[in-house]
C-alpha cells in the first residue's frame, strides 16, 4: 500500500464493513466516519474476529492489535468504537510497520 491517508484507511475499512455486513440491512452508505461499530452497526464479537482477520489481509498487517483498541476505546468516553477511531489505529499500525526494518534471513 502506498501513501497512506485518514481518509484512505476510512474509505477500506467501510468498503470491509460493507462486506462483513452485506447480510445485515446497513448498506455502504450508512457506514461513516462517526458511526459506532457496536451501536450503529451492530458489530457482535465474531464479527470484531472477522473485522481484524480483513483488516489484517486489507493492510498487510500481520497482527492488527484489536483488543488493545477495544479496550482503549472502553476506557474513552462517548463516542467510542467509532469507524474513524479505527482508521486511526489502523494508520498508527501502518506507520509502525512502514518504519521496521525488513528482517533479512540469511543462510
């Protein structure tokens, strides 16, 4: 992935909701920065599961730290578990990763 932006990351992870919830009545257009994963978009626990699987595969991440976000975003008061405080982590991680050196195996 290249140049990375907010609105970027934002756009893949409601392009990924969609999909998750293609099953659900909430269509591409109810999905929004501000919306709530929980509240707003009915996010149970296997689909966090299946959330961080496509996160993962979206951005090249080969651990995306979901439960570290959940229990930051718990701590917060209103709004939390929102879609843009997603795009937010998921940015951190894809700068984190950008950052470390490739590792090298040498034989």
């Amino acid at each position: 992935m290249g140049e990375t932006s907010v609105a970027n990351v934002t756009d893949q992870i409601c392009q990924q909701l969609a999909k998750l919830l293609e099953d659900s009545d909430i269509r591409m257009d109810d999905i929004r920065p501000e919306s709530s994963l929980v509240d707003d978009l009915g996010l149970d626990s296997l689909k966090f599961v299946d959330l961080t699987l496509a996160l993962e595969d979206v951005f090249g991440l080969s651990k995306f730290p979901m439960q570290d976000w959940v229990d930051r975003e718990a701590q917060k008061r209103q709004p939390a578990f929102t879609v843009s405080a997603l795009a937010e982590v998921c940015l951190e991680q894809l700068r984190v990763a950008r950052d470390q050196p490739m590792n090298v195996i040498q034989n």
